[in-house]
C-alpha cells in the first residue's frame, strides 16, 4: 500500500490546485491519503476528496482517507459523505 502525505489547505482558494495532487495509481493499488498535514478546510475540502476517490476509480485502483484532523472529520460529518468516503 502507498501512502500519500496531503498537505497544506484544502479551502476554495487552493481546491483547484489540490484536485491534481493524487499521484497516478495502477490497477489495483490500494493508496492510503494522510491527512493529519492538512492545514485548513472548508466546504471545498469534501469536494476535493471525493473527486480523489472518483479519480483514482477510474484508474482501477482504491484509496481510504486516515488520520483525519478534527475540523475535516467535522465537514465530513456535515455534509454526510462518511458513509461514501473510505474512512481508516
């Protein structure tokens, strides 16, 4: 299993740069997203991990969210996805 360090914030300001940051996964690879480095959320941070589960679907391969800071487990909540995003 790979693990990705996110970092930084996910807010509207830096959603559209962040959606590019998944690295490319191979079928079948399990990727494991860290994101006790994110910095600040918001609304725009939901967006972003769901177009990162969508996209690494599409190249055949899964990933699960961990280490979640409190803030993101928050909106996660919020916003209901915690049954949609694959939370470690």
């Amino acid at each position: 299993m790979k693990v990705f360090q996110a970092s930084g914030k996910l807010t509207l300001d830096t959603a559209a740069a962040q959606l590019t940051t998944l690295p490319t996964l191979s079928q079948g690879e399990l990727l494991e997203v860290n994101l006790s480095q994110i910095s600040a959320a918001d609304s725009s941070a939901v967006a972003v991990l769901l177009h990162w589960l969508r996209s690494a679907r599409k190249q055949g391969a899964e990933l699960c969210f961990s280490e979640l800071t409190e803030g993101l487990a928050g909106l996660i909540r919020l916003y209901g996805v915690s049954t949609i995003l694959p939370l470690k």
